[in-house]
C-alpha cells in the first residue's frame, strides 16, 4: 500500500504514544504532535478604537509611548476542523514538504539572519549576534 505521508501527518517520531489535546473548534480528542497549531497575535481593540483611547490616555503624555497590550492566543485544532475550516489544504506531494512557520516566528528567523535578533535556543555554529539596537 503507498503512504500518502512517511510520518502519517504525525511528529510522533519513536515515543510510541503522546497526550491527546481537544481540538479548540469541536472538542474533538486528537493527538497533540497531529493536531494543527496556529499562533495567533492580536490587538486587544481595532485600530480606530485604539486611536481613540490613545487620545485620552493620561500615560502618553512626554516622550514615553504607553503600548497597548496584546492577545497571545495559541490554537490548536483537529484535522477535520483544520480542513472545514481551511487552516490548511489538500496539497500536492511537492508542496507537502513546505512546513509551517508562523508570522512571528518567520521574521524572527528573518531578523536572526540578518544578526539583528537573539533567539533563545540558539546552537553552536549559528551566526554572531549582535544587540538589537533601538
Ligand atoms: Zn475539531
């Protein structure tokens, strides 16, 4: 029988079994090196809100900035969910092989390329870092 995938959509690589998470969208049980993650970074309010508080905000007053916290969220859904829902899609067997990064993580990897940026488990052998400099 051919195999659509060598790893079966899974990461489980040689633990035998890993815990099962719910899928945020169905509850469905579904294990957790399967399941579809997606890092999500949202403004707490829209743009013109966020305008608006500035405007009376008594903590932008001198040079100091107050910066408008963020929603953190991490979402981890079931296959089924994931494709209903068009997180991701059928691909083709070329295009399987492209793995997810996310937004964040993406120009994280862009800054540490150009020696901007820190990464925390940096390895031996990567590029010199340099501060980020503001
Ligand atoms: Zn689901």
């Amino acid at each position: 029988m051919p195999k659509k995938r060598r790893n079966n959509g899974r990461n489980k690589n040689h633990k035998g079994h890993s815990d099962p998470i719910h899928c945020e969208n169905c509850f469905r049980l579904c294990p957790k090196d399967k399941a579809i993650k997606r890092f999500l970074i949202k403004n707490m309010v829209d743009g013109s809100s966020k305008r608006d508080i500035e405007e009376v905000s008594v903590y932008n007053e001198g040079d100091e900035k107050y910066q408008m916290p963020k929603l953190y969220i991490k979402n981890q859904y079931c296959v089924s969910c994931g494709i209903h829902a068009r997180i991701v899609r059928v691909r083709s067997t070329v295009d399987r092989r492209i793995r997810y990064v996310s937004r964040y993580r993406k120009d994280q990897m862009s800054e540490m390329a150009k020696g901007l940026y820190r990464v925390a488990n940096q390895r031996k052998g990567d590029k010199p870092v340099i501060a980020k400099e503001e």
